[in-house]
C-alpha cells in the first residue's frame, strides 16, 4: 500500500501504461517537430504552422503525463534511448513528401 491506499500491483500497470504513452509523445512530439523544420512544396506554410501547433499541444500533455506519474509516487521514464525502445511510434527520415508526412 501507499499514500493513496493503492497496492502496488494494481499502481504499476498504470504506471506502465503512463510511461508508454510517455514514450510515444516524445517520438511523436520530435517526428513533429522533424516535419515542421522539412516540410517543403506548395503545402509548406499551412503544414509547417499545423505542425507548430500540434507539437506545441504535446509539449504540454508530455509534462502533464509526467506529472501525473509523479503523482503516483513512480518516477517517470526521462532517457530517449528509454522512449525509442519501448514507443509504438517509429521515427522516420525527414526525407519525404508533404502528403506522406501526413499520412
Ligand atoms: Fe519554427
């Protein structure tokens, strides 16, 4: 038991879960940022500020999601080489078309 009178057992697959969706804002929140830099053609201005936005908006829910495993009183995942092995998303080159950066 802890603080919250939660059992530890029943904490840490939260904490697991919290801490995957640690590491998939962090590749999401670099492949944006990645995107926002590279994006080139006729679609650049809007997707280069759409890109801006969104990864502006994961920012904020990176350190919320964070904090809340403060909360928890587990500490969260902070290394990248930790985020890249265990994201459901992938980076990808920033080689590539506006259209495929969006897909
Ligand atoms: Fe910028």
């Amino acid at each position: 038991m802890n603080y919250l009178n939660m059992k530890d057992e029943k904490l840490m697959p939260v904490v697991v879960e919290l801490n995957t969706l640690l590491a998939n804002y962090h590749i999401y929140y670099q492949k944006l940022r990645n995107f926002h830099w590279n994006v080139l053609g006729e679609n650049f201005f809007d997707l280069h500020n759409k890109f801006e936005e969104l990864y502006t908006d994961v920012r904020t829910k990176i350190d919320e999601t964070a904090e809340r495993i403060l909360t928890l009183r587990y500490h969260p995942m902070s290394k990248l080489s930790d985020y890249l092995e265990i994201s459901e998303i992938k980076e990808v080159s920033p080689l590539q078309s506006d259209r495929d950066m969006v897909l």
